[in-house]
C-alpha cells in the first residue's frame, strides 16, 4: 500500500496588481506544460457582503514551483449566463489534442446553487463556455469541484462534489472523451463513521504516477466541518477501492493564524514529480500553499 509523508510545504508566492492586491486568492489548479508551471486561481472579491463576494478565474505564470504572476484581467469571469452571473469558481484542467478543457463552478446567488460548467479553448486566455456540465443532473445537486482522470482504455472519469442529505458527497461520471456525454454510476465511496471524514466529503486532484494504481487526495470532514485532506487508492479504472488512508495527510492548523479564519484545508491540484507528489491546496480559503510529499 502507497504511504506519503510530507517533505516540505510551502506557501506559494503571488505576484499581483496593486488593483488585485486584497482580493482572496485560493483553489490553485497549477499544471507543468513545455517545462513551466501554470495556474489558474479563484480570486474573491473580498466582502462581507455575498451578493458581492462574487470569484472570477485567474491564468498565472509560474516562476517556479511555487511562485507565480497572475494576469491583469480575469480568463473566465460571470455571465451572462443564469448558471455563473455571480461567480466562477474551483477551476480544474485537462487538455487533449490541443484544446484546454476548463471545468468549474458556476454560482447563482438568487438560487442560492451551484453547477458544474465547461469552457474550452486553444488559448489559456480565450475560453468559450460550454455551459453545464451535466444537461440534467438528476439526483446531483449543485454539482461542483470536477476532478478529471483518464483511464487505459481511452475513457475518462469525472468525479465531482454534490449535496444529499445535508452532507457534500462525492459522485463520479464516465465518458469516452472529454466533453462527454457523461454516463453517471455509483458514488465511489462514502463517509466513514467515526472518523476524521466522517461528514462532509469532496473531490480532490489525482495522481497517476502508477497507472495501475492511481490515487485521489480527496477533502473529508467531521460534523464541524474541520476539512482535511487524505486520500484513496483506486484501481486503473477506478472502479475497485485498494487502500484508504486512516489518517489525514494535512490538517488544519490547531490554531488558526486569524481569528477569522476557518479550519479548513482543501486540495486542488497535483503534480507528479519522481518519486515525489507536489499537492496545491489553499489553508482556511485565504493562503494557498504546495506540500512535497514523498511516496514510501
């Protein structure tokens, strides 16, 4: 069974407009292509107001593997559709034959929901929205933070946060490309009674240094809703669970750094490098930072 332990964990590095200078900045979706780190970021307008606190979605260039420059201008911001008048949020990406597919969130304050939408494009910076995600979403509602994986035989899995019962679950959708359709099955696994995910539960990025083993660092909570992180081990298609972790591999801090801030952290991306996992996750949705995590 796969193990990791935490190497080192840094706070990224964000280089940003005066303009931009007090917005919130989290979900880091970060990806290496032609040998340089990218990202795409939530930023928040930072009110105590929700009808104004409303996200847009941010390109970034790395400068490292935690240093980035973050444009001037949003690359997906709201509207004019119904589905994300009042934010863009949770960016995830997967790219085929050229063509970045970008999955998020979009969020409706009157409805008071959520859903999970596309936008597609050659350019990082000149998307086309798909809209949703899902045409009819059944028993997923406000479907949300998308996780993309690929499987051997071509396929793709797409897993994806949803609300039933008063709890986030985590659901899971098949296609044989991209932009689906998308064909739903049965959740992939559950809370846990008992333990640090107990509750809540939602998607996190995944690994496939081992293809034949691949691994989802996914968020779980308690009935506090103190997130951590920990995560699965499936088979190649993602249908058989091999291990789960008992223990979270990150945790909130025990004393949160303001008074304000929540005890949360949650997972957005990762990167394999070598023996190593470099997991992008933000802190109390206000720090983002990167854990090396070394596979043993």
């Amino acid at each position: 069974m796969v193990r990791f332990s935490i190497e080192r964990d840094d706070e990224l590095i964000l280089h940003r407009s005066d303009e931009l200078r007090d917005f919130f900045v989290l979900s880091p979706c970060v990806w290496d292509e032609g040998g340089r780190y990218h990202a795409l970021l939530r930023v928040v307008y930072p009110s105590g107001d929700p009808e104004e606190k409303v996200s847009r979605i941010f390109y970034a260039a790395g400068r490292s593997a935690i240093e980035f420059k973050m444009d001037e201008q949003p690359t997906v911001e709201p509207g004019p559709s119904q589905d994300d008048r009042d934010g863009c949020e949770d960016p995830t990406l997967a790219s085929r034959d050229g063509v970045y597919h970008v999955y998020y969130t979009g969020w409706n304050q009157a409805r008071l929901g959520g859903n999970l939408l596309l936008a597609t494009g050659r350019d990082i910076h000149n998307l086309q929205k798909r809209g949703p995600v899902f045409p009819n979403i059944s028993r997923f509602h406000n479907p949300k933070e998308a996780t993309i994986a690929r499987v051997p035989d071509g396929s793709w899995r797409l897993f994806f946060e949803f609300a039933e019962d008063g709890k986030s679950k985590i659901g899971v959708a098949s296609a044989p490309k991209l932009d689906g359709p998308w064909t739903f099955g049965a959740p992939p696994f559950d809370a846990r009674p008992q333990m640090w995910d107990c509750w809540h539960l939602s998607t996190g990025p995944v690994s496939t240094a081992d293809p034949q083993r691949p691994v989802m660092f996914y968020n779980g909570s308690d009935r506090d809703a103190r997130w951590s992180i920990g995560w699965i081990e499936f088979d190649s298609t993602f249908n058989e669970i091999r291990a789960r972790s008992h223990e979270p591999v990150i945790t909130p801090p025990a004393q949160p750094e303001r008074a304000d801030f929540t005890q949360i952290t949650f997972a957005a991306s990762a990167l394999d490098e070598g023996q190593h996992v470099g997991l992008y996750y933000s802190v109390a949705d206000r720090v983002m930072r990167r854990a090396l995590l070394k596979r043993t």
